[in-house]
C-alpha cells in the first residue's frame, strides 16, 4: 500500500469525503480541458470547466456514458475500421495518441482482440492497457489506461482489498474468473499479481479454464457476430454444409 493510500484510511469519514470531492473537482478541470467527448457530453448537460457542489451528479466518469458510440458510428466490429476506430478513440480519451503512428495498422483486422493489441503495440511506450466491460450487449465498453494510470489502479485494488478483508501477501487467491481477459476486474487482478510477483509467496488460481476475449464473449452470449468471425474462432476451417 502506497503510503497516499495508507493515509487515506486513517482519514475520519468526514476529512475522506473532503478529500474525494477535491479530487472530483480535480479530475473534472483535467478531463474537461482534455477530454472532447467528456466536454462535449457535460456541454450538453450545462456542465462548464468549473463546477459546484450541488452539481456533482451531473458529472460522469470519462469513460463511464462515451464508450459504446463506435457501434453507431461504424458499426459493432471496429477491427474492420482500424483507423476510424482509432480516430473514435482518440476523441473519448485524455491522453493523446499520436496519429503519425495510425499508419502502422493494417487495413482491417480478423477479430477485435487483434485489433486491441495492435493499439496496445503501437502505444506500448505509453504503457497502454485496454480493459472491456463484459460485452455480452453485443457491444464492450473500451477503458483505456496509459502507464501511470494502470499503476495506480492496481495499488487502489490490492490497497483496497487489503483494507476491506486483510488479504495481503501470502494469501492464497481464487479468482471466479478467466485467467486470459480483457474483462475490467479480471485484468486488474491479472495484472496485479503478476506485477506484485503475488505467486512467489502464495498460489493464485483462476476457475475458469477458457480465455474470455471480447469475441468469444459475444459469440457464447449470441449477441451481435458474424459467420465468418465465428468460425474463426472456434477454428473450423470450413464451414459445413447441410444436406
């Protein structure tokens, strides 16, 4: 636990609340001059740059009501629209991701994973994670991170979970998810006990034995594929006809 962190529990619930609404308002000035679908939506609703109190509930997270209008825009499968894509990405987020780059991409891509990790490498100096909703509506949430910011999400986690429940190191953990996801919690956990080293000094086990990528998510729910991505991924090589 980073020593902010520890000091924060300390904290009476009185000065806690003190200190988050200071950094709402913190985080709402940064992502609103950075941010152009942050500002766009709060321009919306009447929301400038400076806020006050009683107006808190008229905020949103920066990636909490903005990161499902690709479907809108191009449709559910980005990976055939790379460089749309990026450019959507580009507007939602509050890093900027250089355009020079956009030209590295291939033209289209055989599934959304291999998409994400494009972008993961072609920002891997960023230290970009992208992490998803679960996407079983057919359509994920994308929540895109840069270094400093998955560093700090995975101390906030394990800081949290240590709080909460005394689980510290040497504890044993089973996650109830897939080990392989882009799925939000299980990628945090994922992250954070191979950055900890946390099975140097207890196991740590994971229950569902398949990868949950975004693809295969949408394929087992039934929402929103393709024949041809569908095949793809359950590795038929040709489809079967019927007789």
């Amino acid at each position: 636990m980073t020593p902010e962190l520890e000091q924060f529990y300390q904290l009476t619930p009185s000065q806690r609340q003190t200190r988050l609404q200071a950094a709402i308002l913190r985080g709402h000035a940064y992502h609103y001059e950075r941010n152009a679908a942050y500002r766009l939506t709060l321009q919306g609703r009447g929301v400038s740059q400076q806020v006050a109190l009683e107006n808190f509930a008229h905020l949103l997270r920066p990636s909490a009501l903005t990161f499902k209008s690709y479907a809108e825009l191009m449709g559910p499968f980005p990976q055939e629209q790379p460089l749309r894509f990026l450019s959507w990405l580009n507007h939602q987020l509050s890093i900027p991701l250089p355009e020079e780059r956009w030209s590295r991409l291939r033209p289209r891509y055989r599934n959304l994973e291999g998409l994400l990790q494009a972008v993961e490498q072609l920002y891997a100096d960023l230290g970009i994670e992208i992490v998803t909703s679960s996407g079983t509506s057919g359509r994920a949430s994308f929540v895109v991170r840069n270094g400093l910011t998955v560093q700090l999400a995975l101390s906030a986690f394990f800081s949290g979970i240590a709080q909460a429940w005394d689980i510290r190191r040497g504890t044993a953990l089973v996650f109830m998810m897939p080990a392989e996801t882009r799925v939000a919690m299980a990628r945090t956990a994922r992250l954070g006990t191979n950055t900890l080293n946390w099975m140097d000094d207890a196991p740590v086990h994971y229950t569902i034995p398949f990868a949950a990528t975004p693809d295969m998510i949408r394929i087992r729910a039934g929402r929103t594929y393709h024949p041809g991505l569908e095949l793809s991924l359950i590795h038929i090589s040709e489809p079967t006809r019927p007789y």
